[in-house]
C-alpha cells in the first residue's frame, strides 16, 4: 500500500533529534474526536500539548492555537493520530477555517516551539489592516508568505526544520527552515500578500464553489484532479492586486474580476470593452457585475478570440 504524505514526512523528514508535531486547532472540533484537544490531552498527556499564545486572543487562551507533540526524538509517531490528521486536512480543504495548520520538525521542546510560532506572531511583518498581529502559521497565510518573502523565509521558520502544510488547491507543500543569514525582513510584496490575504480567501471560496456550479462558456474552467489549480492562492493574490492597481476598490468588483478571468481569460482587463466596465465601477459610476452580465456566450467568445492565449490563470 502506497504511505500517505503525512507517512511519509512522519518518516524521512525527521533527523534522529527532532520531535514531530501537529499544529491544530484553528476550526471548532467536538470534544469526542480524536484530534480534540479534550481527547489529545487524554491520549498525549498533558505536557504534549502548547498552546500558541497569540497576544489577540491572550485572554481566551483555549481560543488559540495549540501545539500537539506526536512524537519526542526516537519515538515513533501514533500512526492513528497521523491517520485522524490527515482526514481532517482533506475535509477541510474546500474551508475557509482549517482545523489542521500542518506537521512540523523541530530539535526544540515544544514550549520552545509554541513561544517561537507566537513571537513571530508580532515580528514576521508589521501590522497591517489596523490589526497587531499577523496570524502568519495559518495555512493560507503562511503558502502566501512562502511565495512571498523568497530568500528570507527559511530564517523566519527556524527552529521548525519542516513544515508539511496544507494548500490551497487540496495537496500539501514542504517547505524547509534554516538558519540563514539572509534575515527576516519582509519585503513589501509579502506585505502585500498579508494585507489581501482575508479578500484571497474570500474569492478561493468563490471559485471553489463555482466550479460545483453548471457553466456555460468557460474555456479556462479548472478540470484538474485538485480542487483549484496549483498555486490557486498566488494565483488570486496577483489578480486581485492586478484588480486594485487598475483602481477596483470593492471587494464585490474584486472578485468579480478574478472569477471572469480564472473562468474565461486571464487577459481579460486587456480588452477595451472589458476596460470600460472597470473605469466605471472604479469610478463609482456602476459596478462591475452590471457591466459584464449584459456579455452573452457569442460575445465573450468574441474577446476571447481577440485577446493572445494564456499560459496559466496570471
């Protein structure tokens, strides 16, 4: 039988010193399943749970995240446990709110762990959209930063050597920690990818839903095996940036673009038609809904045929 990805990270991405440990909880769990920390307490015991201490939530600290350790160097994962996470990763791959936010390695104890995934809580970028923290290890934000900050992200990982996370089109990505001397200075693309990482969510759930939906002309329709494409996160990132550089400020008109391009064309706010629309909604003078419903299938085969095939959905 072939091992899962979890398996498989439980097994080979371990050096002999590291303990292995799940990141959970970020969606309500009933206390009776076995990846409640109810039931991990009573499993673990209670020294093999963390709570991340994220200074928003400090005063509700059963509202914050919890580290779980599965394993402490030499010893072999529960393989039920493993098993338990990674249904729940594959269950909420079509949510907003992931229950599991990944396995990870560390040579570190898990207090030391928890305090370094809470620290950078307040470090890893300065405050953006008014708010102190930036909740960086939830799995959309942290597949953003890692497309995001380049050269210094295996600095701001370490002590975590691995980290198996889940993305957004339904796979998991390893993604590697190390003491570099690049330093952690967030440069202003992943900046960027924070600030619009709430409005990035909000349109995945938009295209993940359409997809389910029936379609008329839709030649860019995603038929793939995953339930987005691959990269589906940065992909959105950089249409809805495209969307506000060309002075769309609603969310509505946002999305409404992103979901017209990963549908019909990429290219879609080169057409001069498709460019009278935004400068009104970016006016105010209508939305962007009003303007690209009057398009039936016989006209957007027709911009479709004026614009240059696209390589990918940005």
């Amino acid at each position: 039988m072939m091992r899962s990805a979890v398996q498989e990270f439980a097994r080979n991405e371990r050096a002999p010193d590291d303990y292995l440990y799940l990141l959970d909880p970020l969606a309500p769990c009933t206390p009776t399943e076995p990846l409640s920390i109810h039931t991990l307490t009573q499993t673990l015991g209670d020294k093999a749970i963390s709570r991340v201490m994220r200074q928003d939530l400090a005063h509700t600290p059963d509202a914050c995240p919890a580290l779980v350790q599965l394993a402490a160097p030499g010893d072999r994962a529960n393989m039920s446990l493993l098993a338990s996470a990674e249904r729940h990763a594959v269950e909420d791959a079509s949510y907003r709110k992931r229950y599991v936010c990944g396995w990870l390695t560390s040579d570190r104890p898990i207090n030391a762990v928890a305090d370094h995934l809470a620290a950078r809580c307040l470090d890893v970028i300065e405050p953006v959209a008014g708010k102190r923290i930036t909740p960086w290890f939830e799995p959309l934000r942290l597949e953003l930063l890692a497309a995001s900050m380049d050269r210094a992200f295996p600095a701001l990982l370490w002590p975590v050597k691995r980290w198996l996370c889940p993305t957004s089109w339904g796979t998991y990505t390893l993604i590697r920690g190390a003491p570099t001397e690049a330093g952690m200075d967030a440069p202003e693309l992943a900046r960027q990818a924070q600030q619009l990482a709430p409005l990035v969510g909000d349109f995945l759930d938009v295209w993940r839903l359409a997809l389910k939906l029936p379609t008329a002309y839709a030649p860019m329709c995603w038929r793939g095996a995953t339930i987005l494409p691959p990269q589906a996160a940065v992909h959105a990132f950089r249409m809805i940036r495209d969307a506000r550089k060309l002075g769309l400020r609603l969310s509505a008109d946002i999305i409404d673009l992103s979901t017209h391009r990963v549908f019909i064309h990429p290219n879609l706010p080169q057409h001069p038609n498709v460019q009278e629309g935004i400068a009104a909604a970016a006016a105010g003078q209508s939305t962007l809904q009003a303007h690209l419903e009057a398009y039936d299938d016989l006209a957007w085969k027709r911009v479709v045929a004026s614009l240059s095939p696209a390589a990918n959905y940005s």
